[in-house]
C-alpha cells in the first residue's frame, strides 16, 4: 500500500491511508493500561479490525488506481461550443462573436466558448460565488480536470510550461494523444500480466501433455 504513491497526482496515496489506520493500534495499550488482565481480549480484536480495515482501505485504493483513466474528460472542442450556444444563446450573434465593443478586435466562436467554458470551470472548482452546481457538464469536467492535467504532465514534470491552456485546440488534441497512449499502455500490462499468461498458456500445456500420454 506504500507504494502506492506518485508526487502530483490527484490519486489518494496509500501512505496516507496508511498514516489515517495506524493510529487504531494504540487502542489496545491505552485501554490495557485501564483495563488489567484481558491484554489477550483486547489486543487480538483491535488487531483484526486493524487488519480488517486496512484491506478494505486496500480494496479501494485498488479499485481507484485502477480506474482512474475513465475519469479524464472525453469531450472535445464542438462540445464545449455547444455547451456555449445552449447557455448564451445563438454564438453567431454580434453580441458573441465580438471581443470588445468598440469591434477593434474580434474572435472565433471557438475561442469565446473555450474562454467561457474555462472560466465557468474554474468557478465550479473553486466554489467562487455565483458558480452554478446544476450544469452536469460542469461539474463532471471539474471533477476530472485534474486527471486530465496529471495525464498531461506525466513524462514532462520538468516542463510544466508547456502544457496548453485547459480547453483550447492544443490541450484536446495532447489530451487525445495522451489518452490513446495510456490506453495502449495499459492493454499491454494487462496482455502480458502473469496471471492472464497462465490463464491462456494452461490450455496449451493439458493439449501438450495429451499428445505425450
């Protein structure tokens, strides 16, 4: 369970788990200081439930490391524009397509949906006041925004710069890349983990030794 850990990850350490449990084992010596001779009745159900709440912590920390990547945020640019026309109404108007009044400056629809999206995020995420709970999206990108950006800074941690702003053209298309490739990578863990070999190879080992007898 200690080993579970990575630095910057928004995945629960095992440590601190592991730090949260060990102070149930100084039940038994507090309570065998009141409590004179039933050292034995006391120290083995404080250790059993010790051992018992650490696997089920285990379990869920398994359970975690092991289904992170169906957090990350799967939607892509044309859903944040119709996440923008649905909340600003039609982004072709002149009263969206412009970036200041005076007109010196003018944007994509892309660029205002991304800008707002992000915007309505960092709200959520931050609970700042008049951020809306109720938009599904919202609260879904928010939750997996963090995995989202730890999937991106894995194998760069020296090069934090470099990773695109949230929600831009850039930062879906690494987002994509980064995705597939640890997909990929974890097919093949799991293709060439020992128990999933011997599962297969069994099969070929009774026809074997069939053939010799």
């Amino acid at each position: 369970m200690a080993t579970m850990h990575q630095r910057g990850s928004p995945l629960t350490s095992g440590r601190s788990v592991l730090w949260r449990t060990i102070p149930l084992l100084f039940i038994s010596p507090i309570l065998s200081s009141l409590v004179n001779g039933h050292d034995l009745k006391i120290y083995l159900p404080v250790m059993y439930g010790f051992l018992l709440v650490t696997l089920i912590q285990y379990r869920k920390l398994c359970h975690e490391w092991s289904s992170w990547l169906t957090k990350v945020p799967t939607l892509t640019s044309s859903d944040v524009e119709d996440w923008y026309s649905a909340k600003l109404g039609d982004p072709q108007s002149d009263t969206t397509s412009t970036w200041d009044k005076d007109g010196a400056e003018s944007e994509s629809v892309s660029v205002l949906a991304q800008r707002a999206f992000r915007q309505t995020v960092r709200a959520h995420s931050q609970r700042l006041p008049g951020a809306s709970g109720s938009d599904i999206l919202v609260s879904e990108v928010s939750r997996g925004l963090p995995y989202a950006q730890w999937l991106l800074r894995k194998g760069r941690e020296d090069d934090e710069s470099a990773i695109p702003e949230p929600f831009s053209n850039a930062w879906f298309a690494e987002l994509q890349s980064a995705l597939k490739t640890q997909q990929q990578m974890s097919r093949s863990l799991k293709e060439h983990s020992v128990f999933m070999l011997f599962r297969f190879a069994r099969f070929d080992v009774r026809r074997t030794l069939r053939d010799l007898a």
